[in-house]
C-alpha cells in the first residue's frame, strides 16, 4: 500500500530518461512515468568520421544518432559521456552544461554538433563566433504528447507530489495543460527552466544547486523525504 505521507514522483521526461531514474529511485515511493515528449530518431545519419569530433549535449543523441565507435566525443553530462562510452566513442570533454562546454573547447575542427530538433545552449553558433568549424545534424525530434490522467491527477491534486523539470520546453508544454494543486514541489534543473514554469503557470520552483543530474537527484532524494506529518 502508498504510503500517503511520502510524496508521488511524477516524471515527465522521454520514456527512457524517466525509466532510468525511476530505477535509481527504486523504493523511494509512488512513481508515475508520464512522458511530455517522445524521441523520434530522423532516418538519415551523417558521418562522423569525417569530422575531428563530436559535439553531444544529450544522450538522445547518442541512442539515435550515427555509429560513434572510435570518434572523439565531446559531451554535456555524465549519462551523456557515459552512453557515448557505451557506444564506443572516446570521450575527451565531459563538461557540466553548455556555457562549460563552450569554454572548454579549443579545437581542433571542424567538430559535428549531434543534437535534438529543439536544442539549447547555442552551442554551435557559440563556437563558431569562437573560430571553431562546427556543424550541426539534427539526429531526433521530440515530440510533445498528451499528459497521462494519473499524472494530472497527481500534479493537480492536494495530496504532496514532487514535480522534477529538466528543461524550459517540458516545463513549457507540463504548465500548459495542468492547474497545479496545493501539495504540488517543482524541482527546477536551472532558473531558466523555473521562468518557463512560472510563464506558464505562475507557480515557483526550487532550484537545482547545479544543471546536473546528479545535483538534481539530490534534490528529489531530499523532497522525497519530506514526510507530511
């Protein structure tokens, strides 16, 4: 039976990313999977090899993008660096967001930015102002679908509801279609990711200490213990 003094986590991100964390917050609680998005993978890849690395701000693109064994990857995140591991790249950067990213990259070039139809960070246009030769290939999409009713019920609802958003899109596309209830704790990974929630809703959000996933783990492992009396 749910223990009704412990919080429902209701997370919102690509079937693959919330499953992932879902497993590492095993035991913790109620958890309600409800992707906002679905990644689509586009049907033609461009070649990496012909490029002095690649540029990975998402482990999105690292499961639907081209063959990457042998090629230098520079990456945003450790799930990102460590799925591009997995598929056999040789990580040289691990960066903690894309403003790290960018500072951290000298060259050589040109470099291919690997990246989702809706992207963040103005990478490319960054370090192409920086001299560095960069392309970029759009290797998903994502696109938005509907809330699940056992989400909006749970966001909605009086009953206490922890609310992680990753990105000022899904925080966007989560506000528009919900009225959020009184025993509802958003979890921000940055303050632009909380401006979108407070755009479309007018509620606040806590802030992650840091646009990581493993600061934001800390931060729903902590709201999570927040026993209503």
């Amino acid at each position: 039976m749910t223990d009704p003094a412990v919080p429902i986590l209701v997370l919102t991100r690509p079937e693959a990313q919330s499953r992932a964390l879902a497993a590492e917050l095993d035991g913790v609680g109620e958890v309600i999977v409800a992707p906002i998005m679905q990644i689509v993978c586009a049907e033609t890849m461009p070649d990496p090899t012909a490029f002095a690395g690649v540029i990975l701000t998402s482990a999105n693109a690292v499961r639907c993008g081209p063959a990457l064994a042998g090629v230098d990857a520079h990456c945003v995140g450790d799930s990102t660096a460590e799925a591009a591991r997995q598929a056999g790249a040789i990580v040289r950067t691990v960066a903690r967001d894309a403003d790290d990213l960018v500072a951290r990259i000298s060259g050589p070039g040109p470099l291919l930015h690997l990246r989702g139809e809706h992207a963040r960070g103005a990478v490319a246009e960054r370090l192409t102002a920086a001299g560095i030769r960069i392309e970029e290939a759009v290797v998903y999409a994502q696109r938005p679908v509907a809330l699940s009713a056992e989400a909006r019920a749970a966001i909605e609802g009086d009953a206490p509801a922890v609310l992680p958003l990753f990105s000022p899109r899904s925080a966007r596309l989560v506000g528009a279609t919900v009225r959020p209830g009184p025993g509802l704790q958003v979890i921000a990974m940055s303050p632009a990711v909380a401006g979108a929630w407070r755009e479309a809703t007018g509620g606040g959000a806590e802030i992650s200490d840091a646009p990581t996933g493993p600061a934001m783990l800390v931060r729903i492992v902590a709201a999570l213990r927040r026993r209503v009396p």
